[in-house]
C-alpha cells in the first residue's frame, strides 16, 4: 500500500500576483522520488485556456531535463504536475505564452521513496516482464471494469473495497465510459443534445473526479491501465473526434494524469472496431503520447479481431484479446516469441452466464486461463459479468465494478502467491515448441500445469538446459482450485536420460490425484 | 508440366562483332510470357568480370520499363535473363560501362504462355494465399531436400523421378550446400584449403549446374524455394561473407536465377543460427533482393528459435519453423493473424527415426500437422531422415534427395486432392479464436479435421457467418490415413440453433468411424 504525498502542494502554489524574489524565500518544497509534485498558477479565464494557453515546465537535475507538460484546471488555475525521477534537487522554469506563466522559476528536492513506493512500471531488461523502477517484480493478475471510474461516489467506495480484498493490481478502465455512468461529460456540454459537447475544451470537473479514482487506486498498489478511446461510444461519439482534437485530448490526459506512478496508457480498446480511426491512425497517436508524456508510462493497444502491429517503437507491451490462446500456453508463448515483449492476456473471455460467448466462462475456465498464460511467460486479465438481481453484464463488475460475485478471484490470489514465490523477474518457458508445457528458470524452477487433464501421475523429466547432473529438486503438489500445496517428501536428484531430458531413475513419477486443476512446482535445493 | 522455352536462345545470342545495323535485320524473337528470354554478348575475359563489368538491360513495352540484371557465365560470355511479364512487343536496350556491350538494342515479342505455363507465384489479394500470376490458385505440398541439387546427376536424376511421381510442388533447396555433395564449389577456387576461395569470382559451372536443377523443377511444375543463406557451413565459411560479398553473391543469383518463373527466394535458413549476421545484416539483404529482382519473386527468411520480424515490406510470405504449431490449428493460425500474410510452416519436424527430435515423426504425425495447418488458413512443409541402410540423415531425402521411403507422401497426395476441391484461393480459419477447428469459406464450404481424436460423432454446427437459413449441404467423411472419402447419405438443411450456430434439428450428428486421422467436409449444395 502507499500513499501519495501531497504536503508540496501548499509550497508550491504560487499566487501570480507574487513575484520570483518572494518565490526565492520560500523553503525548496521536498516530493518523494515517484511522488508527485503538483504547480499551480492563476492564469487568464478568457477564451479558450485549452488552446490559447501554452505552459511547461522545464526541471533540471544535473545533466537531466525534462519537460513537463501543464494543464488548465478551471477557474484560472493552471498546473504543472511533475513525477521525479531521482532523488536530489531540482530546479524548474515554466515557458509559456502567457508573460504571467512564463519564467517563473523554483526548486524542488526529490526524497528518497516512502515504503511501498516501488517507483512506476518499467518493462524488464529481458523484454518479457514487469517490474517496478526499483526493480521489485510486478506480478500481473489484472482485472476490468471499464466505467468504475465514472459510477457514483457510493459505486466506486465499493468497487475500492472489493479491489482491496483481492488479488488484482491492475485496472483496465477507460476515461470516456463505456456504459451508464454519472451525469458528467469529459467535454462542454454546448447543448441538450447527446451530440452537443464541444471537443475544444475539456471538462476539470470530469477529470478531476476520473484522477481522484487514479490515486485512490495508487493507494492500493493497483495499477490504473488508462483505456483513451474505445469503439461503444456512439451516443456521444467521443471517440471518433478529428485528429486535433484527439491530440488536445491526449495532451491533456497526459499532463494532467501522467505523473501518478501508477498510469499505464491503453491506446485503445478493441481498435479495429473503432471504424473512424485505421491503424496508421493509432500509430500517430501512440507515437504522439510516447512524444508528450515525459514521464515514459507503459504503453500498449488492445485489439479485438485483427491484431495491431505490436512491433511499433511505441509498443511497450502488447495487450491482446484472445481467449483461446490462452487455453494452451504454446498458443499464448507464439505472442511472446513473435513480437520478443511482454503480453498481456487483458481479455480472454470473462466469468459470467450471460448468453454471449465473450461473457459465460465458469470460474474454472478463467483460473485455468490464467495458469497457461503463466506457464507461457505471459499474463491474463479477469473479468466479470455476473449481477446479483439479473441485471443487464453492463451492471456487472467489468461494466462498473462494485462487488465481485464470481468463483475465479481467491483462485487469482492462491496462483498471484504461486508468481510471488517463484522467479524474479517471472516465468519463460522452458524449451518451448515441444509440447513440455512447462514454465520457470532453466536449472532452478519448473511450473508444469495440467490444466483439464487430471492425471494420476507426471514423469518428471526436465528439459536439459542448464542441468549437469547430481542437481536436486523439491516438488511440490498444487491443487489449483481448492488452493493446496501438497509438498512431496524427499528430493529428486536428477541425472541424464536422454539427449533432451534429466529425471531421477530412482522416482522417475510423481504421483497426482487425478483431479483437474493440478499443477506440479519443481525447486532447486 | 512445364517445357521451358528455348528457341530464342539462337536469335538473341549476338555475336560483339555485329554492329547493330545488322541486328535490324535480324527477325524478331519470339519468347511466352513468363518464359526466359536470353541474350548472350560477348566480352572482356581480363580482370575480375564480376566487379569489373556492370551489365543490365532496359525492357519497355508501352509504359512499362524493367532494368534487368546481366550477369557473366564465363569465358567472355555475358547474358541477360529477362522473363517478360506481359504479352506484346517488347524493345530493349543494354547499359554497361564496357563500349562493346553498351547501348546494344533488341526487340522481342512475348507470346501467349503455353498450356501448363500459369506465371510466376503471387500473393493472393487477400493476403493468405499463393496463386500463379494467371490467377491458378497454387495448393503448396512443399518439402525439403536441402543439397539435392549440388549432387551427382544420377542422385539428382533419381530425385526428380521421386519428385515427378509425389504430390510435393515446391523444393526447399540450398544454393551453399550444406551436407556433403559434389566437388564443385560457388566460387572460385584458390588453394587447396576449405578456406581458400575468392568471394569476388563466382563459379559459372557451378551455377551452371545448379540453374539446370531448377529448370528441370520447373519442367515438373515444381517450385524452387532457394535458400540463399545457411548457418551449416563452417567449413568454407559461404555464409559468413561480408556485405559487399554478400551483395555480389546475391546480385549474381539474382541476375541468373530470377528469370525462372519457380524461383522463390528463400534469405535463409535457421537465420537465428548464422552468427556473423543479425537481424538488421537479413533486413538490408532482403531489401537488397527486393530492390534488384526485376522480376520481384517471392521473399521470405526462416527461423529456428528467434522468430524474424515477418511485418519487414521485403518479405512476402512467412516461412516459420515450429512443429509443434501444426499440431493445432488454432496455433498455427496466431502466425496468419498477427502479420496478416500468407504463413508456410517449412519446418514441422520430419518423417524418420532418428534420435534428434527434430527428425522422428511418424507419418501419422507428418500428415496430421499439414492437416492443421490447413485448417489454420496455412501451409506446411515435408522432410524426410529415412535412409535405406541405416545411413546418416544427411545421406536421407531431406539432406540430398533420392529415393522417398515413408509414408506421409501418398498421403499428402490425398490431402492435396482435397485442397484442389476446395475453395479458391484456399482455406480460412472460420470463426477462429473459439476452438472450432473449422476451416473454410463461410456459408459454402466447411472442414473440420479431428487429428488424434477419435470421435464417434460430430454435431455439425456451423458457425452463423454467412448464414440465413435454408441452405443445404452434402457432407463426406475423410479418412486422411486411409485416404478415402465417403459421402453421407441426403443433405443437411441448416437453421439457427443459437446465438452463434446453425444446424439441421433432423440430423444433428455426423457418425463418425471412432479412428484417429478423420475429418469432415461440408459443401454447400
């Protein structure tokens, strides 16, 4: 859990009408590294702030510089929000149009972290996986509820509580909702209309509650995976604005929620249904939010039937839906081997009973979907459609959040231990494209999971790499569902069997219940 | 069957001495469209002809201009191979920086093709599928014979009378061979070391020869997928040339070869495994081909463990290794839908019995990947390590040709029938991403293969796509071991069963035998 420090924000809020010298007796405000250091300054009400206004922030330490950009809040106030990424002092200077906005300079000092802050998401040096910028491993069991943020303050207490007694530490959720949601548009509203917003000015009321539920996610440890546009909109047609208003758009989103640590940026849901934007179009506006946001959040885009070029430079990760890749973890590793990035399953059907196909697994199918994309060194996304009062999926879980009603979530936290007991930074496969189904390290951790298969029995034999012979193994038994681990007595010592394989001749088996659900953990001694 | 064109050969050769008033009297050759048409000249026979002597040859005919490569076969003898590729008259012109052969002119007339002659190999529209530029759609039965063509002429003699009565129409094959082979090198020969050879001299007796093995495929309606790169020869090194070497080479075989309407370019083999190249070293070659292949022939690279960035522009057709993908369909099909391009599995393990896993599949196992690969929308690739005498595997099919001795080709024979049956320009995954394992055209024609199940029934729902209800379907039943085909009595007369299906409420079921390696087909009446 951590908490957002907000301390600098009296420091740092500058009445105009002061000038640099009062500003130079100020005390230099202090903003833990990852923490957020907020500017605010009044500036002109007239015309049009979102585009009359220019305003940055350039900050310096040493020989780093970056510029940040500012955003209008309403009532005059313009800010500046800034995520440091080192410790030390900083130095800042605005640049703007606006002679009261421009040049106004300070200083700031970046603390070291607080406990529980990890930093944001980075991408592992292997390409594969995620860990936190200070490297503590990030084990991935996200979940959906695309309009949480945008439901009833009462709606959303919920939504947090339920998050906060599960396993989840991601939330996919989009800024323009996707199903009924709270009277309050992320535009003006110019009319009576549906159709009557004005995409020139944003809306600080909308964005100001959407970023409050940001930071109430942060204080969870849960990552927020920000959805900027998807295809189910059009009533308003948010998503379907000229390219200058996406890029004010973009522009203000990523100023405005950019520095929270915990934002990753989802370009899109299921782009290819999004019939007013092609592919090129998204590849203009990924390559424009990787130019904008200088704090470098995550950054992926999320397909529906046809998939996205995930080889882009803006790529960080590739977000993909596909539930039947899933069900095999040699389906889900091809992502992996192909595009050479981390994968994320973010869609992969969800728990309910609804009649659409997208909406009825049981909570097995989603655990086990979880469990092979684990085993092929990717990661899985949940959802639920399941309502109490036989309400419409959009009343669910995945629609606003709320409770959880489903099967699948404790099995999430069992497998989300399982992750956190095992390798850092996570699971590869192990000499995949031979049908071992086995994830880990090679010579140190083997995950063989059986999925629907209820064997009574697994030959334990590794795959060769990185083993000599006379290297000992504990195993462990896990029974998936009903969340056990079944140790099994003694230690396997594992010699040559064969050109690609290592067993222990003298228990070349380990026995298994013949249950689905199973998985067998092979640990170095 | 092919009979390529040759009669032009007399007409063009035009002896240096001519001058080109003479030439105007000269009748006008006469070449098919998609044959060769070949002029010889004469030239310098000092100082190195490959880096020396620039040669090419401007072909119009109306608005369209083609510079066509020359290249030098040795005893003063430079030619240029020009295969045209529309009927009509067509005027040439040379440009070199040698006088003699600068500025010579010519004309021809390319004729309708004869019977058998369907043009070079396309992508289909749609991006999936391999059709002859006449619109034939091209059914690929591949296999792999990797050094046949550097053989002895009775090996090779041998190979094409295997290859004339098997189904397989298109032949991996190296230029570098890579098991032994006939003592005749690339290049030219400077010592007695494996080492000592002249990357600046190409070998025109060597090419000499290997042209004449892809002509006589092309004589059998056979493709020739030429690997232009290997990792297997550290003997001499061929693979590890620099780029100006490598460019030589490669304009060389370009020039020579790309004139054969078979030729496919295949930029390596294993490319992961050649070690003096990387990704970016294939990516400027492959570019290099594209940009100087007047003829613009196929272009793919293959993999071993380290999938090669398939979205490149330069490569117009996945070449993949991964056995195991072809064991599911819905695998095999990740590969057509992340690149959106046509996908050959050329490697998929081979028939034999050795103990590399690579080359120990049973037949059964050898026509069942190329049955899911079918099913996927994608094409597979035959090997064979068999020997007769317990041999090495280099001395089998795959490492030299010869004789076929398993039991998958017959069967692939049966399986092309049914291809050739079946929709134009070939299979699509219908309704992927569900696990139905169908393939198809939507609301015409439906495959559904069943591998190593065996299954006593099968309830024949079709997904809706395409559908309104009403229509009727015959059905057979596919023993693909067996080869046989046997029909269902009657029609299936399809209605909406649910949201996603359609099926005849009288006849639900398919009785099937309960024996492995069946499969259904349903053709709309």
């Amino acid at each position: 859990m951590t908490k957002i420090t907000r301390r600098h924000l009296v420091a740092a809020s500058v009445p105009l009408a002061l000038a640099s010298a009062v500003q130079a007796a100020e005390p230099v405000p202090a903003v833990e590294r990852w923490g957020i250091f907020e500017q605010a300054f009044e500036g002109p009400k007239n015309g049009n702030p979102f585009d009359d206004v220019a305003l940055s922030s350039v900050f310096r330490s040493g020989e780093q510089s970056l510029t940040v950009p500012g955003f209008y809040d309403g009532n005059g106030v313009y800010k500046v929000r800034f995520s440091p990424p080192q410790t030390g002092d900083w130095a800042w200077r605005t640049v703007s149009n606006v002679p009261g906005l421009n040049n106004r300079t300070g200083a700031l000092l970046a603390t070291p972290p607080s406990p529980g802050n990890h930093g944001p998401m980075r991408i592992t040096p292997d390409g594969y996986h995620f860990a936190y910028a200070d490297a503590t491993p990030y084990r991935q069991i996200g979940t959906t509820a695309y309009a949480w943020a945008q439901q009833s303050d009462a709606r959303c207490a919920e939504t947090l509580a339920t998050l906060k007694a599960s396993p989840f530490n991601k939330m996919r959720m989009c800024v323009f909702q996707n199903v009924a949601a709270e009277p309050i548009e992320p535009f003006a509203v110019t009319g009576k209309g549906d159709k009557d917003w004005d995409p020139s000015r944003l809306n600080p009321l909308f964005f100001q509650r959407f970023e409050k539920r940001v930071a109430q996610l942060l204080e969870l440890g849960i990552e927020a995976d920000i959805i900027l546009f998807h295809p189910y909109d059009s009533k308003h047609g948010y998503g379907d604005m000229a390219r200058a208003d996406d890029e004010r758009y973009l522009a203000y989103v990523i100023a405005r929620l950019g520095a929270y640590r915990n934002v990753w940026w989802s370009l899109a849901n299921e782009f290819d249904l999004v019939k007013t934007k092609s592919p090129a179009d998204f590849d203009h506006l990924g390559q424009f939010v990787m130019d904008h946001d200088p704090h470098d959040r995550l950054r992926s885009i999320h397909n529906c039937k046809a998939i996205y070029d995930n080889t882009k430079p803006w790529i960080t990760h590739s977000s993909i839906q596909n539930g039947s890749a899933v069900t095999d973890d040699t389906r889900a590793e091809i992502y992996r081997s192909i595009w050479e990035k981390a994968v994320i399953f973010d869609e992969v059907c969800y728990e309910g009973k609804i009649e659409l196909r997208w909406g009825n697994l049981s909570g097995e199918d989603v655990v086990m979907r979880f469990w092979h994309g684990l085993i092929a060194g990717t990661y899985v996304g949940h959802g639920e459609t399941l309502t109490a009062q036989n309400l419409s999926a959009d009343d669910s879980w995945t629609g606003k959040g709320g409770k959880l009603l489903g099967e699948s979530a404790p099995r999430l936290a069992f497998l989300k231990q399982v992750m956190e007991d095992g390798p850092k930074p996570g699971i590869d496969p192990v000499d995949k494209w031979w049908d071992r189904h086995i994830g880990g390290r090679a010579g140190q951790y083997y995950l063989r999971y059986f999925g629907v298969e209820a064997p009574s029995e697994w030959a334990l034999n590794l795959p060769k790499n990185e083993l000599v012979g006379g290297e000992q193994f504990r195993v462990d038994v896990l029974d998936t569902w009903n969340m056990t681990v079944t140790p099994v007595d003694g230690v396997f010592t594992v010699q040559k069997k064969n050109m690609y394989d290592f067993f222990d001749p003298a228990r070349p088996v380990v026995a298994l219940p013949g249950r689905k659900w199973m998985a067998v953990r092979v640990v170095r001694v």
